[in-house]
C-alpha cells in the first residue's frame, strides 16, 4: 500500500497516516485487510465513532485510507458506495448582542 502511494506520489505525511488507520482496523479484528469486508468496516468505523470518540479529520483519514487500500492495492467493487465519509456537524456563527458591538466601537 505504501508503495502503491509512493508511486502516486503522495506526501509522506499521508502515507503514515492511511498506512496507521488500516493497520488499526487490521488489529481490531486481528485479520490481514484482504480478510475484512464492508460489515466489518461499518462495525469499525462505530467504534472510532461511539468508542473511541475520535475527532471527524480523523474519521475521514481512516475513511481515505481504506478506500486506497481497496481501490489501488486490493481492488474492491464495493469499496466507493460501503464506506461512507463523516460530515463534521456545522457550527453556527457567534453573534454579539448590541451592548457587546457598543464596547467593541468604544474601544
């Protein structure tokens, strides 16, 4: 898989990030990749969700380095439409009441 990337000519920086995410997957089911399917990659991605509570950057790391994995190195038909990407919740801006804009102007 690294040299699959190397060859594509991706930055160091991602290679050891897809590279750590699916040797993770590997040990939490305690198989080689080639072993783990769509069901097993849906029970994981809870876990980093529900378990783990990871951050959503590092939700769609694991996401993009598994769809590499089973795109490039070990082919997979169902690999674009079974593992979905996280959306980040979206945050609303942070509006100042009109006291709050008064002391900003007097300052």
């Amino acid at each position: 898989m690294a040299e699959d990337m190397l060859i594509r000519n991706m930055a160091i920086t991602t290679i050891d990030s897809y590279t750590y995410h699916v040797d993770r997957i590997a040990k939490y089911f305690g198989k080689e990749p080639e072993d783990i399917g769509p069901e097993q990659i849906r029970t994981f991605q809870l876990w980093m969700i529900q378990e783990k509570k990871c951050s959503w950057s590092a939700f769609n790391q694991a996401v993009c380095g598994l769809r590499f994995l089973y795109t490039f190195t070990l082919p997979r038909e169902w690999v674009v439409q079974m593992i979905p990407f996280g959306n980040r919740p979206k945050k609303l801006p942070v509006v100042l009441g009109q006291s709050e804009v008064h002391r900003l102007i007097e300052l």
